[in-house]
C-alpha cells in the first residue's frame, strides 16, 4: 500500500513562486507522470515529494499521514536522478548495497537483496564495475536497482531517459513498465516528452508554470483536453488550432465558420456557445484527409514524409486573412501530395475541439470510448 | 571519401627527437651540473676557513655527518616539521573546503580572508608572528593569556618546534582549502541527494561521498605541499635560527649551517646529497601512489 496525497503544496524561492498550489491524488500501483514544458517546476515538485525541497506551504501526505517534517530518507521514497548521481568510487554492487549498509542491514541480507535487483535488471555480470565503466543504459539501470534494493513506498523518477539515445530510450521505457507491472510499485515518473508520458503513464499530470492544467489518462488529455494547453501539449504532432467564429448552435453541436468559407459542426456542447462570439477550433493532424469535398483549402507548403505516414503542411486559404494559417495534416504515406499544389482536406468532426475566448475547452457531448 | 587514414598518421609518427632534443639538453645541463658538482664537494676536502687542506676526502664527509647527532636531530625534525605541517593543512584545509561550500552570509569575503595567508611571503609572516603573535611581552598571545590572567607563553623558547609548525601551517593551510575548495565544489549535488535519500546523514555523506570525493585532491595537496615543506628555511632563519639548540634545525638549515656558517663546504654537500635521496624517496612513494590514485 503506498498512497500519495497532494494539498495546497506551495514552493517559493525567496519571492519567486514556482510552485503554485498543488492538490493531488495518487494511488496505489498507479504510475503516474508529471509533464510539461522546461522550467514549469516537475522536479522541484517531484523533489518536494522526495523531501529534497523544504515545502513551503500546504500539506503532504504518504499512505495518510502528513511527512511534511519527515526527511527525505525516512519517508520510504526512492528517487532516480536525472544524471543518475551514482556514486563514482563505489562498485556497482556497493552503489546498490550503500542503502542497506547504511540502514545497519547484515551482510547476508543486503548481499541478497542485491543479488535480487542485479537479476531484475540483468546486471550480474557487472556488479564489481565502477560506474565509469559502464554504458549510459547500465547506469541507468545501476540507478533504478539502487532504488529496487530498498523496497521503497514510491519510486520517483526524474527524467531518467533524458540521457539516452532514442533506441535505448524505447527499449528503456519498455522495460520501466515492465518492471512497473512487475513490482506492483507506486511510481512517479517526471518527463518533458509527452511520448514518454503517453506510453507508460496510468495517469498523467500536465504542469505549467507551477500549476496543474489537467490530471487523466493517456487517452483522457488526448481526447479531451481541458484547455488549449493540453490540446497543443498532448500529442505529436501538434493539434492544429484555427481561430474561427461560431456561427450557430445545432443540436448536433457548434457549427463554425472556416477560413476559406467552409464550415463544421463540432459535437460539443453549444449553451456556452453564443453565435458570432471568437472561438479556438482544434483540429487533430489524424482527422484532416485530402477530399474533393473537403471543407479547407489550401497550397501545400511543406511536406514531410515519414514512410507510413506524411504530414502534409497546408496553408489555408482565407479571403479575410491575407496569409492564412497553416494546419498540418497527417496522411497515408502513399498519398500523392507534393509541394505547392493546392489541396482540399476533409475534416473528421469527431476528432475536432472547440476552446472559448480564455482556452478552456467546450465539452464533448459524448466521451471517447477509450477515455472512459 | 576514401582517402586512406594511414596518410596523416604516418606524418604523426615523425620522429620528434629533434625538436624536443634541444629542450632536453637544456633541463639535463641544468639538473646533472649542480648535482654532479654537489656529489663532487661531498668527495673533497673543502672548507673556506682553511683553504690550504684540500684534496680528496673520500666518504669522509658523509662518515662526518652521519656521525654528527646534529645532522639525526636535524632529520627527525624535517620529518616531523613536513608530517605535522601536512596533518594540519590537509585536516584543516578539509574541514574549512567543506564549511566554505556551505552557503552563510559573508561567505566569499570569509574565503578571501582564509586565502589570503598564502600571499604573504615567509620571511614576513615568520616576523608577524615572531614579533606581532608569539612574542610574549608584544604578542598577541601573550596579551590573551595575561587577560586570562595566566602567564605568557615564550613560544620559541620553551615550544620551538611547535612554533614554527604553527607558522607554516599558517601559511600552507590557505593552499590546502583552495584546492580543496574547488575540489569540494565541483562535487555533484545530486550524489549529495541521492546519499540522503539512502538514508546519509552529514557524518555519512562526508565519510562516503565527500572524502572519496576529496581524494585525489588531497593527493595533489600532499605532494606539492611535501616539495615544499622538505625545504622550509626562512620560516627557520627568521624566527629561531635553527635553535635553541638544534631544537628546529632541519635539514636546510642544517645545510645552510654547515655551508655558510662554518663554511664547511665539503660537509655541506654531503648533507645536500642527503636531502637529495631524501627527497628522492619521498617522491618515489608519492609519484606511486599518487599515480595510481589518478587513474581512478
Ligand atoms: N534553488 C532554486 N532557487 C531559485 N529558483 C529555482 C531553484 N530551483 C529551481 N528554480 C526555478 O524553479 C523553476 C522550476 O524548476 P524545475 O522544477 O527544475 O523545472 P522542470 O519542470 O524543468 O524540472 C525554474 O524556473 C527554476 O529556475
Ligand atoms: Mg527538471
């Protein structure tokens, strides 16, 4: 059992804010994700948690009792570090035991619970390394089993891929689920790749700026941001957004004028949605396809090919708007798109998203069935 | 594309004796002369008091001096001097790297004024505190402790060697904490954490993080620091001129006695050559060790 809650947390500097009234849950077994942009505050919350950060302001509370006053090390929390901070002069089996050793466990003890965390993670073969002798992937892995030994409540995670290769990255995000299914662990993962967030999370908690914009599932944020921020942060590539206006509410949803003279109807509630008023439309790269009878026009601008896929670069044509804005639209690989001629896209209403003059999306009138 | 790579490095593998070869010369005429003149002062009768005896003495110089117990007293003292100097310099030096890294208000203008012995030059720090510290009627030593109501202390008559001990360590402990500072100070603060998530408190954290941490800084440390001290002499000269007795004659001044002020050349270079090997062995046990700590 490891729970985790978050009250009213706040972290200043001196005058500075960073972090700006935090409330969350989570619970036990979840993997959850903090992400966001550089510099929003991940790891000063995550090191909040871990007990690194003195909490300014609100309460913490593990497994329901309050650890504000409890130091990091007795807080039952394991952290991997973003640079890993193995410690150099020490045998990898020593890096792994220094916990144990220091917590006054025996010899026979703390030989085996490494012995348990090097087969785990395949480090047998290395355990009378020194860190420097050893790959960025071992390290990694030397930095998690550092974590394992101690059976901890949560593991923490601060962008521990962030300092691999993209196929180490791959092969690592797998195993790290892996062994998140494996050892039924709580876990907190904090990541600025919302790839990363997307694959493993069980939850994930968007920052910015010190706040959280939106806590959900995967598919959850995907489907149905609670803001322009989420919509354009989830999900690769961007969604695009257009500023339109609403032209009437149907039953069905909003209808919207498009640049270019077309419209759409969005299914999403109309009752905030007086006729006339400015509104953001989203529209996912997935849901614009080429079509005769396609509701957007345009000239294409760029085109990226990525083998199964293309992302075509439209800019769409607004007699109101001298340079109109550009959307991108993910299509099949073998479409026959080339640049500078100009194109019709369709528009898949069901993926598409309304957001009000402030960025807070109008809701969808019905949830998608894999965001429950 | 395809040029083969052998090319530049067959011109990299050009034979450089002669361009090193003139340097090399150079540092040779500049190490073998001096010692090879001193090795031949040793072997001959040469004392400027009596200029008529001359000739070769053989190993009569050496036999001279071993049997001299000015020369014993002379090299547990330099042995003691250099052992003591490097004990408090490095503890020391240590435990200030580590309080200046701790951030407190005033604390660059703290580490200025712990650096700043190290600029003052020995003969005037030796005067300093001869004159302004220890002295017991002028010192500031002895104005403490006759406010304390206790009686002044005549360092360096009653505690030589300690004295001069303190007024070196004075002047290397600054160097100590520089290097070791920056040593300090390029530590990885997450290891820090990490040490504290597993449980380090501050006794932990410098025993197994910062220490091993500090190791090859120490090393450097003691090495630049034994060349040194091996050769303390103005400190010596300033304060108590070798005495009382031969209470702090090293070596160097023991050298510098036999040389210039019994102008006994002959014997003097036989207790150079002494210094020489000394020193000799101490950095073959360095270099050693330190060699293999770098590798690390
Ligand atoms: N010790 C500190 N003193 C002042 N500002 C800090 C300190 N640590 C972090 N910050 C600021 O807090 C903000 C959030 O930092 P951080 O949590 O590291 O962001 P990230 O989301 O990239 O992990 C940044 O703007 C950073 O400048
Ligand atoms: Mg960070």
């Amino acid at each position: 059992m490891a729970t985790l809650r978050l009250r009213a947390l706040r972290k200043s500097y001196g005058t500075a804010e960073i972090i700006k009234g935090v409330d969350l849950d989570i619970a036990d077994r979840e993997f959850a994700v903090f992400v966001g942009p550089s510099g929003c505050g991940k790891s000063t919350l995550l090191r909040m948690i871990a007990g690194l950060e003195e909490i300014t302001d609100g309460d913490l509370f593990i497994d329901g009792a309050r650890v504000n006053e409890v130091g990091p090390a007795d807080r039952g929390l394991a952290m991997v570090f973003q640079s890993y901070a193995l410690y150099p002069h020490m045998s990898v089996r020593d890096n792994m035991a220094f916990a144990l050793k220091l917590a006054g466990a025996s010899k026979a003890e703390r030989a085996a619970k490494v012995a348990e965390a090097s087969r785990i993670l395949q480090l047998d073969a290395y355990l009378d390394r020194k860190p420097k002798d050893l790959s960025g992937g071992q390290r990694q892995r030397v930095a998690i089993g550092r974590a394992i030994v101690r059976h901890p409540k949560i593991f923490l995670f601060d962008e521990p891929l962030s300092n691999l290769d993209a196929a180490l990255r791959g092969q690592m995000r797998i195993e790290l689920a892996r062994l998140h299914r494996d050892l039924a662990a709580t876990m907190i993962y904090v990541t600025h790749d919302q790839v990363e967030a997307m694959t493993m999370a069980d939850k994930i908690v968007v920052l910015q700026a010190g706040r959280i914009e939106q806590v959900g599932s995967p598919l959850e944020l995907y489907h149905h941001p609670a803001n322009l921020f989420v919509a354009g942060f989830i999900g690769s590539p961007r969604m695009n957004l257009l500023p339109v206006r609403v032209v009437s509410g149907d039953p069905a949803g909003v209808r919207v004028g498009l640049p270019g003279g077309g419209e759409v109807v969005v299914p999403v509630d109309s009752t905030r949605a007086a006729p006339g008023t400015g509104v953001t439309l989203g529209i996912r790269p997935e849901a614009l396809k080429p079509g005769a009878e396609g509701a957007l026009a345009g000239a294409v601008r760029h085109v990226e090919r990525l083998g199964g896929l293309t992302l075509a670069h439209v800019a769409v044509t607004d007699s109101a708007v001298a340079d109109g804005a550009t959307v991108v639209a993910q299509i099949e690989g073998s479409a026959p798109v080339r640049v500078g001629e100009t194109i019709r896209l369709t528009i898949d209403p069901g993926a598409t998203h309304l957001f009000d003059g402030e960025g807070r999306a109008l809701p969808h009138q019905s949830r998608h069935p894999l965001a429950a | 594309m395809s040029t083969p790579s052998t090319a530049p490095a067959k011109g990299r593998r050009f034979n450089g004796l002669p361009l090193i070869g003139p340097s090399v010369t150079v540092l040779l005429i500049w190490m073998i002369v001096p010692l090879v003149m001193t090795v031949w002062f040793s072997l001959q009768r040469y004392n400027l008091l009596d200029p008529t005896v001359t000739g070769f003495a053989g190993i009569d110089n050496y036999e001279f001096l071993v049997t001299d117990p000015d020369f014993w007293a002379s090299l547990a003292n330099t042995l003691i001097l250099v052992g003591s100097v490097l004990a408090i310099t490095v503890v020391g030096g240590t435990l200030l790297a580590v309080l200046f890294d701790q951030p407190f208000p005033g604390r660059d203008v703290a580490r200025l004024f712990a650096i700043a012995p190290f600029f003052v030059m020995p003969t005037v720090a030796a005067l300093i505190w001869k004159n302004l510290m220890m002295h017991p009627i002028y010192g500031v030593f002895g104005a403490a402790a006759r406010a304390l109501g206790l009686p002044a202390v005549d360092w360096f008559a009653d505690h030589p060697l300690l004295s001069v001990i303190l007024i070196v360590s004075w002047e290397w402990l600054p160097f100590a904490l520089l290097i070791l500072l920056t040593a300090v100070q390029s530590l990885d603060r997450e290891q820090l954490e990490a040490a504290r998530m597993d449980g380090a408190g501050a006794v932990a954290q410098f025993v197994y993080i910062v220490l091993p941490h500090l190791s090859r800084a120490i090393s450097v440390v003691v090495m630049i620091e034994t060349i040194f001290l091996l050769t303390v002499f103005a400190e010596i000269y300033v304060t108590t001129a070798g005495g009382p007795g031969n209470a702090t004659t090293n070596l160097a001044f023991l050298i510098y006695a036999r040389a210039l002020l019994q102008y006994d050349v002959g014997g003097a270079s036989a207790g150079g050559v002494v210094a020489i090997v000394l020193a000799n062995i101490v950095a073959f046990f360095l270099v050693r060790t330190i060699a293999r700590r770098l590798e690390v």
